[in-house]
C-alpha cells in the first residue's frame, strides 16, 4: 500500500499599502513510500545491511537538496517583497507629487506647447503651399512641352502620310507598267504563235516545193537523156549515111578503073547498078521506118514533155510566187518580230530601271520610315513618360490639395474647439477625439491621405489613414476634374481649345449620361442629362447629389441622392448619347 504525503508551506503578508496582493510560496516534502509487508522476505544479512544503508543515504542527499531549495525560495520570496514596498512607497511618493502639481497647474507651457504645434502646422500648410505652387508652374512647363511634343507627332505623321501618299502613287504606276507589261507580253506571245504557224506552213510549202523541184529536175534529166539519145540517133544515122557514100564513091572509083574491059564494065555496071538500086530502096526503106518511128517517138515525146514542161513552168511560176509572197510575208514578220524583240528588249530596260528606281525608292522610304519610327517611338516613349509624369504630379497636386483642405479643417475645427478646459483635462494621462486627429494629422503630413467625412460643418470625424491614386483620361473636350471626398459633387470642365490645339465649338450635354460604379459592389449611380445644357470651353460644372441641394451652385442630380466618399476604389465614367465613353476617372484605393 503507497501513502503519499506532501506537505505546503504558505507564507501570505498583506500590508494596508498593498491591496488584494497575495504572495505565495510552496514548499513540496518528498513523497515517502512506504511498503506494507504482508508476508516475510528471506534475505542475506550482507543484502539487507546494503540495502538500507543505501536507503538512508538517499533520503539524507534528498533532504539536503530539499533545504537548500527551501532556503533559495524564501531568499527570492524576501526580495520581491522588499521589492514591491520600494515601488509603493514610490507609486504614494509620485500620487502626492501629481496632487501638488494639479493644485499648483500653470496653462502658460500648455497654451506656449500647442501654439508651437498650430504655427508647426501653419508652416507646414504655407509649405504645402509653396510646394503646391512650384508644382503648377512645372504643370505649365509641362504642358507646354506636351504641346510641343504633339506638334512634332502631327507634322511626323503629316510627312509619313506624304510619303505614304507617294509611294502609293509610285505602286499605282509600277502595276499600271506591270499590267502594260503584261499586255505586251500576252501580244508577243500572239505573235510569236503566229510566227510558228507560219513557220509551220512555210515548212509546208518547202517541203511541197522540194517535192516538185525534186519532180522538175527528174523530167529536165529525162528530157536531157532523150535530147542526147535523139542527137545520138542523128549522129548514127549521119554516120551511116556518110558510110554508104563512101561506098558509092569507092564503087564509082572501082568502076572508073574497069572501064578498059567494055563487056564486063557494063556487065557488072547493070548489075552494080541494081544491086545498089536495090540496096538504095532498101536502105531507104529501112531509114524511112527508122525515120518516121523516130520522128513519131520524137513527136510524141516532145509533146509530152512540152505538155509536162508547160504544166511545170505553170506549177513553179505558181509555187514562185507563193514562195516569193511566203517570203515577203516572212520578212514581213522577221521584221515585226525584231521590232517586238527590240520594243520587248526596250521595254525590259525600262522595267529594270522602274524596277531598280522602286527599290531605291523602296529602301529610302524604308529607311526614312525606320528613322520616322524610331523618332516617333522615342517621341511616344518620351511623351508618356511627360503624361505619366504629368499624370503622377496631378495626382500629387489633387492628393496636396486633398490633404491642405483636411488640415485647414482641421486647423479651424481645432481652433474653434480647443478650450481651458479640454486643455485641463489632457494632464490627467490622456488626450481628447480633437487632439488624437491633430496628432495622426500632423503625423502624416506628407505620406499618407485623409478621407474625411463630417455630417455638418461643426462635428470632425476621426480620418481613416490610406493612399488614393486618381487616373484620369479624356476622348473629347470635356473631362471629370475631380470628386468631392465626401461625395456631394463631381466636377466636370470643358479643355480649353489651346489645350486641345483646335477651335472647340460648345457641347450640348442633353442625353449624357454620368456613371459611377464601385469595385466592391455592383451598384452604379447614373444621373442622365436631359434638358439642353452648352458646355463652352474653359468651363466648369458640378454636378450635385439630391441631399446636397441646399447648398449646391450648379446641377442637382434627381436619381443620385449622394455620390459616395472619395476613399473607395470606384470608376467613373462620363457619356454621350451613343454611350461611347468621353471621359474616365478611376479612383484606386489602398487603405
């Protein structure tokens, strides 16, 4: 069975200077275990004497360190006590000091303190001021080099339209050469078919010609070879004829020798006589066959070839003149052929030139749009860093202007409230509402916005501290300025024709619309003109919420009972009757 004891020691002093303050320390016995034996352990004598001097031993060390804790703990115990009547008799020390000083209280150093705080922020306000000042001069210088910049953008994009206009002229006369051009080849082609079909026909002709001169030189050889045949016939029947004169007058010489032998003479001369008569008859017969066979075979073939000849000699004068007419045809269009050649060859040399002046003029419009490029991109570049410029000093002029009209409420709130009396109460140890906004005023001076919001003129609400960035841009003459921060109005102005570089005839307003809608919600205000209003330039407008109409100094919105705080990321939108957009002012909102 285990008993466990421990014991507590208490100490708790109280003092009438120390209310409801209890101290308290505690002091823990080790725990003792104490066994009961229900039956009887056998052990060695040299096992139990071990055991229990070991026992004893660890209780003493324990006991030992228990003391020395013990006595720590009221040591630290002692001081803390010491500790907390120093501080009373402090805390008595300083409450009898704090009376004195509530009886004795002077005004002077606090009046002296925070007539030092209201001249600090004057100085500030005059700063702001000044700063305020430098800032629109800038604006101006600004401004007025945004015009200069815009005049050199309009005469770049006047020369680049020039030059744009001439190079489509240049292109509308390279595809009216081009289209000519064409023309001219399409005709060329025409002429050069035809040049092949008469070339084919000529082909034609030559090959009939060859053929008939072929024909005409086969009967001129045939003609000669019966010419030659017929002369050879002559020649034989010459010769023949000269031979049997011969032999008459060998026979004749004969017979003139024998003339001696009378009887014999005569004999032989009667019978030399009809012999050659008989040979003369058929001599004579035979020539004449041969003659007359001859002389038919002759006729008939000079007949035939007079036929033929004359058939040939019409033939080729006819095949003469087509030739000759073929010819001067072809003449004709070897002549049209060399003045397309030459007129092509010309016409060539011109489109090389055309084509090599368009390049040139090409690469120099190229070149000349590069550079227009790379002056307009620098004259783009260098102008939106002017507008973002200009735009980020707007906003820091409208967040000074914000801010200086939060501190001169606060200034005249300030000075029409402080009193004696709220001044004596700030040396209890606190401060009142007044003097926290004036201090969180003071102490954002610069680096933060104030939104602040009041139901009258007399009552200032503590400011909620946050960053508004306002961006505003315009597609016409007429642009948002700025909204109330307490959203009685928002302003409207028409730009001033100097500013947009043109004559700006007055707007008429009658079926426009003004629209706000909230980036935390999907509600939009929308107040719709419907009457003719002229909005004339260099002119200003607010339009007023409903609830507002009592003091309002221009339109009263009849659908807009209020057009909400400033300190709200919000878009507001102006339009025309066409609902394209004129003008835009986004309000972003870090709190």
């Amino acid at each position: 069975m285990n008993n466990n004891t421990s014991v507590k020691t208490m100490y708790r002093k109280s003092s009438s200077n120390i209310p409801e303050r209890n101290s308290m320390i505690f002091r823990k016995s080790r725990m003792y275990n104490t066994m009961s034996v229900q039956a009887p352990l056998s052990l060695g004598t040299g096992v139990a004497s071990s055991i229990s001097h070991k026992g004893v031993t660890d209780i003493r060390c324990n006991r030992e360190k228990e003391k020395k804790e013990l006595q720590d703990l009221n040591e630290r115990f002692a001081n803390y006590i010491e500790k907390v009547r120093f501080l009373e008799a402090e805390n008595k020390t300083l409450r009898e000091a704090l009376k004195k000083s509530k009886r004795d209280f002077n005004i002077e150093p606090i009046k002296a303190m925070y007539q030092a705080e209201i001249d600090e922020t004057k100085k500030l306000l005059d700063d702001s001021s000044n700063e305020n000042g430098n800032l629109k001069a800038r604006i101006g210088t600004l401004e007025d080099e945004l015009e200069d910049l815009r005049a050199q953008l309009r005469h770049v994009n006047d020369m680049n339209d020039q030059l744009q206009n001439n190079v489509d002229t240049l292109n509308d006369d390279i595809s009216r050469r081009i289209a000519d051009c064409e023309m001219l080849r399409r005709k060329v082609q025409e002429l050069e078919k035809q040049l092949a079909d008469w070339k084919t026909r000529h082909g034609h002709l030559d090959n009939q010609l060859q053929g008939i001169r072929i024909d005409l030189q086969e009967e001129t050889a045939q003609r000669l070879c019966e010419t030659n045949r017929g002369q050879a016939l002559e020649e034989e029947l010459a010769f023949l004829r000269d031979v049997c004169e011969n032999e008459i007058k060998e026979y004749k010489a004969l017979l003139a020798k024998d003339s001696s032998v009378p009887d014999m003479r005569e004999y032989w001369t009667s019978e030399l006589g009809s012999c050659l008569k008989e040979i003369r008859q058929e001599y004579e017969s035979q020539l004449e066959a041969l003659s007359s066979s001859l002389e038919s075979r002759y006729e008939s073939q000079m007949c035939e070839m007079r036929l033929g000849a004359t058939k040939g000699n019409a033939e080729t004068i006819q095949m003469t003149e087509e030739n000759r007419r073929l010819r001067a045809q072809k003449s004709d269009f070897e002549n049209k052929l060399r003045e397309c050649d030459s007129q092509i060859s010309q016409l060539s040399n011109q489109l090389r030139a055309v084509t090599a002046e368009l390049e040139m003029i090409t690469s120099d419009y190229d070149n000349e749009k590069l550079s227009h490029k790379a002056d307009v991109d620098r004259l783009n570049s260098e102008l939106e860093g002017v507008i973002k410029e200009l735009q980020e000093l707007m906003d820091a002029k409208l967040s000074l202007e914000l801010e200086i009209a939060a501190y001169r409420k606060l200034l005249e709130g300030e000075e029409s409230r402080i009193s004696l009396g709220s001044l004596v109460q700030t040396i209890g140890g606190f401060r009142t509402e007044s003097e926290d906004v004036l201090a969180n005023a003071l102490h954002r001076s610069g680096s933060s916005y104030q939104a602040i919001s009041s139901a009258d003129d007399s009552s200032i609400c503590p400011a909620s501290q946050g960053r508004i960035t306002i961006h505003r841009t315009s597609a016409g003459s007429v642009s948002i300025m700025e909204v109330d921060a307490t959203g009685q109005y928002i302003e409207l102005e028409e730009i001033s024709s100097a500013k947009l570089g043109r004559i700006q005839e007055p707007v008429n307003l009658k079926g426009w619309s003004l629209e706000r809608t909230f980036d935390d919600s999907k509600k939009a205000l929308i107040h719709l003109f419907k009457e003719d209003f002229l909005f004339s330039p260099n002119k200003q407008i607010k339009v007023w919420g409903s609830k507002y109409s009592a003091n309002a100094e221009g339109l009263v919105s009849s659908t807009v009972n209020d057009w909400g705080p400033l300190n709200t990321s919000s878009r507001i939108v102006l339009k025309d009757e066409n609902s394209r957009e004129k003008a835009v002012l986004n309000v972003k909102y870090a709190g």
